[in-house]
C-alpha cells in the first residue's frame, strides 16, 4: 500500500495493523459438515504481521514541512491567500474593479444633495472605444453603459459638496474636450421659406421640406393615402404637425427611400420634427413629449447561424 496519506508518527513505531508488506492471508478451515471456520464475507481473514524496520521508505510524498521560514513570521500557519482585486479570477478585471468602485461611492454618497438640472456640470465621457483602450479588454456597450449612468448619478451631486474622491474616481473617463463648444449646426430657410429635415428610422431614410401652406403632403411626388395605406403609417408621418396642431398651416413635400412602410413612416416623424423646429422653436418641448425629436435606434436583429431567425432554436428532436 501506498502512505503518502499517512500521518506524521516521528520515531514512534508503527502499529501492528500497518503494514509495507501483504502477505498472503491464511487459508479457512473446514469442517467435517462443510462449513467455514472463521470466515465471513467482509471480514479479515487470516492475521497479519508487518516490517517496521523503516518509515518513510514506504512513502511516496515527501514530508510537509510546517515550519515558517524569517519573512513569513506574523502569517497565520493555515491563512488563505485573498487577492487584492475583488475580480482576479474573472475574464475583465479591469471593468470589474471600475464598476465596484463606482458602486461603493454611489453607495457611500448617495445621501447628498443633487444640484437642479440646470446647474449640473456638463461633462463629455469617454467612447467606447477609447474605454477599450484604457482597459484593454473587449468590453461591451451594454456593461460600458453601466459605468456611464453612476457616472452621470455621481455627476449630479451638487458641486459645492462634491467629495474629493469622487472627483479622482470620475477623472480618468473624461475627454479633454469642452462640451460647451460643440454647438449644432444651425438650420435656416431658403429664399422661398423651405426648411429641409433629415429623419432616419431602420433602414429607411426620409428628407422632408416644410414650407407654409395649407396642409398639402407629397411623399415621392403621391399623396399621403396612396404612399402608406395603413391609417396609422399616416398618421406617423405626420403626428408631429398634428401633436401641434399645425396640420393646415404648413405643407410637406418629402423623398423617403430603404426599408418598409412602418420605417419611411417613422423617418417621415422625425423629418418633419426637424423642419417644424426651425420654423417655430418654441414647439420643442411640446415636440419631445410627443415622442417626434429622438432618434430610435431600434433595428431587426441579425439571424446567428445554427438558429432559425435572430433567437429562436429548430424544435429539438430526440432521436
């Protein structure tokens, strides 16, 4: 038998039930009625003697040594090892570490008072990409999105009580840009009061002219009913003249291209939004709660091979 598992005796001999050497156990009895003497299924048959002459021959491992050596005098003899990072093991440490740190300071300052909309610091945080650089790791939009809302949570605390640590913690994801200059390109009338709006929805683009008229709407050169037959395509392409009541002040005249109906429809939504803007720009916030100035960047997910369309499995068969 092998003893690499047996204890540490020292100089104290081996009990008598040990043993380096099998001998061959002794042959039962039988008696004259053909019954077995001192046999049973399990049990030992037989005694048996064993060498002690030497201890650790017989052993494979060599002996643990326990004793400590000068510059591990303090550690605890069986203490385990604890990494420093919280996420040593995992693929992206690096993202890891940032989002727990962020969290433990949203968590830690979360009591203190925000500052008013209008008085929070405008802030221009790193891309995507350049977060990949700075870690190193392949991480995704939607983790990376994580980082930037406590960004943005941690960015409305009030200037005045801003703590010092957290104004280190956010450094490192700011661009060295002001994001005052980035001001939109301004858009004007022509010299025959048109006002051109670009809206995109999918694939489908949309590239509208709105003039002051009496409520006249051409898409490609047709009339709204005949370019979109559903009645509720119609009225997306322009629920934003007439979430304002503008629908017989102002006419439209449109080129839309890619995509389907539901698509140009929505393209035509934000198009027109555009262009009202420029003519009145009061409208705007009555605008974004109708839903018509956002950009919606929802697309048909891509089939993945080895399924039917963007998720769903074929039917699992047994055999």
């Amino acid at each position: 038998m092998r003893a690499a598992w047996l204890p540490k005796l020292g100089s104290q001999p081996l009990p008598p039930w040990i043993s380096f050497q099998r001998q061959a156990p002794r042959r039962p009895d039988i008696s004259l009625f053909g019954a077995t003497q001192g046999f049973r299924r399990g049990a030992v048959v037989g005694t048996r003697r064993f060498a002690t002459s030497s201890t650790r021959n017989g052993i494979a491992a060599p002996e643990i040594s326990f004793e400590l050596k000068d510059d591990q005098k303090g550690i605890p003899r069986y203490a385990r090892v604890v990494p420093a990072s919280p996420s040593y093991f995992t693929g992206k440490p690096d993202f890891t570490d940032n989002l727990l740190s962020l969290q433990e300071l949203l968590r830690k300052h979360q009591t203190l008072p925000a500052a008013p909309p209008g008085q929070v610091p405008r802030i221009a945080w790193k891309t995507l990409a350049q977060y990949r650089l700075l870690v190193g790791e392949p991480v995704k939009a939607s983790k990376y999105h994580k980082i930037i809302l406590l960004l943005q949570r941690l960015n409305h605390i009030h200037p005045s009580l801003l703590p010092e640590e957290v104004k280190l913690a956010m450094a490192p994801y700011k661009r060295d840009i002001n994001p005052h200059e980035n001001v939109a390109n301004q858009h004007t009338a022509d010299r025959f009061g048109r006002v051109i709006g670009v809206g995109r929805r999918k694939s489908s683009t949309a590239r509208v002219w709105l003039v002051e008229g009496d409520g006249e709407v051409l898409v490609n050169g047709r009339p709204l009913i005949s370019t979109f037959p559903r009645v509720h395509d119609r009225e997306s392409a322009i629920w934003a003249l007439k979430a304002t009541g503008r629908i017989d002040k102002y006419n439209v005249w449109a080129l839309v291209e890619g995509g389907g109906t539901t698509g140009q429809a929505e393209a035509l939504t934000l198009g027109v939004a555009k262009a009202l803007l420029v003519h009145e720009p009061s409208l705007k916030p009555a605008l974004r709660r109708a839903g018509c100035i956002t950009r919606d960047p929802r697309r048909v997910e891509r089939k993945k091979p080895g399924k039917l369309k963007a998720r769903k499995m074929p039917a699992w068969v047994k055999r």
